[in-house]
C-alpha cells in the first residue's frame, strides 16, 4: 500500500471506511433550504438516483466499447444490461419512499425549488441519448457544458444501432436507412429489424445469445417504463394539473415522455419471452 493512499486520513497507510468511502463529502452534500425532513428526503432520492443513473451511463459506456470490438462478448453484454435493469429495480422502490410525504409536506418546500428540476438532469438526458431517445427539444434545459457532451453524443450511433449494425446486419437483412441513418434523430421501428428480432426469437436455440440479448433489453425497456409510471403517479398526486418547476405541462410532459419506445421491434415481441 503507497504511503500516498488517497484514502489515509494519515501517515500510517491505514484505510478506514470513511475515508475510503468519502463520507465527510456525501453526507454533507444534503442542504435543504428549509429545516424540514420532507426536503431532505427530497433532495436524497434524487442525489441516489443521480449516483445510480451516472454508473449506469459507465455501464452503457462499457457496452459501446464491447460492441466496438470484434469479438465483443455478447453474454458479458447482456449480463451488463441485466445490471442496469436491477438498478431501476431500487429506482422503482425509491419512489416508493418518497410517497411517504403527503401533499402539505411536499408543497412546504416545492416553493424552494424555484425553477430546478429532474428535466436539467445531464446524467438521465445522457442516459436516454445513449440507448437512442434524442429529441432537439431536450436540449434546450442544458446548459453550454452539458449541450457540448449532449451533442457529441447525439452525433454517434445509440447502444442500439450499434446492436443493429454489428451484430444484427452481418447475419441478417437490414434496410441501409437504418445502418446509414442521422443518429440525431430519433431511431423509427423498421421492418427489416422486426424481421431479424423475429427469427431471432423464433429460432432460440440458434441464435441463443442474440435471443438472451433481446430478451435482457425487453426486461430493461420494461422497467425504464415502470420508473416513468411511477413518476407520473408522484406528480399526479403533488402537482395534479399543474404545471413543472421546469415549466413543462407536468403531468402531461411526463406521460409523452413515457410514450417512447427505445426497441419498439422488440417490445412488440415481448410474448416470446
Ligand atoms: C414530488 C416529486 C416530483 C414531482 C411532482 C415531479 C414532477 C416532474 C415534472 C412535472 C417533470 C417535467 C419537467 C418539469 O416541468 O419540471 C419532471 C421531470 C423529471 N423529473 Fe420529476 N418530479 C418529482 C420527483 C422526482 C424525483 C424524485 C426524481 C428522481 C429520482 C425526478 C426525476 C425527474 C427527471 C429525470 C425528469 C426529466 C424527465 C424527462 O425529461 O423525461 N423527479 N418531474
């Protein structure tokens, strides 16, 4: 061990578990504006999800450099995607939690929050760009160091049509416009992919990876869908008609949001699984 550990509060080497961990920084990053336990919670479960949602972007991250090589691993792929979806698992139980407040704890610090919300989120917008839901609009909450990452990303192909390109194309028939297509724009179903998921899920024991892949990206569009029902449900409860603290129409924001489908070929073949 380097006498320089990073974690060693002093010259002895020793790591001790708040050092190592960091604590004296996460546990004094929470500062409510008011006294109230209510914010506090507040503010908790979104700095958990904002923790979660930045290792998920590493995840996904990961899975585009393994897709980049030619003999990328789709199990190890899948198994990765399988971690994101128990991820959303405690994203989901989350909700539960803050469900706790009631609406007079909630509106007795909503004032407090002036004009921030989850839409200026860079990691969930990052997240959403990377597995393909690229929508101009979005870009309009960032500010100029988040806009730059967002529109790099925007220029390269999603964890999708790299899935499509690379391991799909080279066994089945895909529609150039789909492999040639502006990555800034939002991918559309397209039948030469709901072929090739087809006989994909037709054919298990062929195409036993490919199929275990489309079946793990099910399992994870699922549970992105169950987290925007259960935000919806929260806002539905504290806000009602009301409009965003990020000016959006609220409710009715969040519900077109939940509409987008990430794999639509795949999420129309979720009886085969
Ligand atoms: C009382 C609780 C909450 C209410 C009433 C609420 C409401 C809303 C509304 C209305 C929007 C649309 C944008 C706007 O106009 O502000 C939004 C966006 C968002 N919120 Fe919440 N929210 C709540 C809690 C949370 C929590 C706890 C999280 C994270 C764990 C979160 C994450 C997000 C994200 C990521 C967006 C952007 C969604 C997108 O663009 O698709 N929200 N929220």
């Amino acid at each position: 061990m380097p006498k320089t550990c990073p974690f060693s509060s002093n010259n002895n080497s020793e790591v001790r578990y708040n050092n190592y961990l960091q604590l004296d920084k996460i546990l004094t990053a929470q500062r409510p504006l008011s006294n109230l336990d209510g914010e506090y919670l507040f503010i908790l479960v979104h700095q958990v999800k904002e923790l979660w949602m930045d290792f998920i972007n590493k995840e996904i991250f990961f899975i585009k450099r393994e897709l980049d090589i030619s003999t990328s691993s789709i199990k190890g792929i899948c198994e990765r995607i399988s971690r994101i979806t128990l991820i959303f698992n405690q994203l989901i139980s989350a909700w539960d939690v803050l469900n706790t407040l009631d609406l007079a704890q909630y509106k007795s610090f909503r004032d407090n929050l002036g004009n921030a919300s989850g839409i200026q989120s860079l990691n969930f917008r990052l997240f959403e760009f990377l597995l393909g839901n690229r929508d101009k609009e979005d870009l309009k909450y960032s500010n100029d160091i988040e806009l730059e990452k967002l529109e790099e990303e925007a220029t390269k192909p999603s964890v999708y049509d790299e899935i499509i390109q690379k391991l799909l194309s080279p066994i089945f028939s895909i529609d150039s416009e789909v492999i040639d297509r502006d990555y800034c724009k939002k991918h559309n179903k397209n039948l030469s992919v709901s072929n090739a998921w087809k006989s994909i899920f037709e054919n298990k024991d062929k195409y036993g990876d490919l199929f275990l892949l489309g079946k793990s990206l099910i399992l994870l569009e699922e549970k992105i869908i169950m987290w925007k029902s259960k935000h919806i449900e929260i806002a539905k409860k504290y806000i009602e008609k009301q409009k965003g603290t990020g000016e959006t129409e609220g409710v009715e924001y969040l519900k077109q949001k939940r509409g987008y489908s990430f794999f639509p070929e795949l999420m129309k073949l979720k009886a085969f699984i």
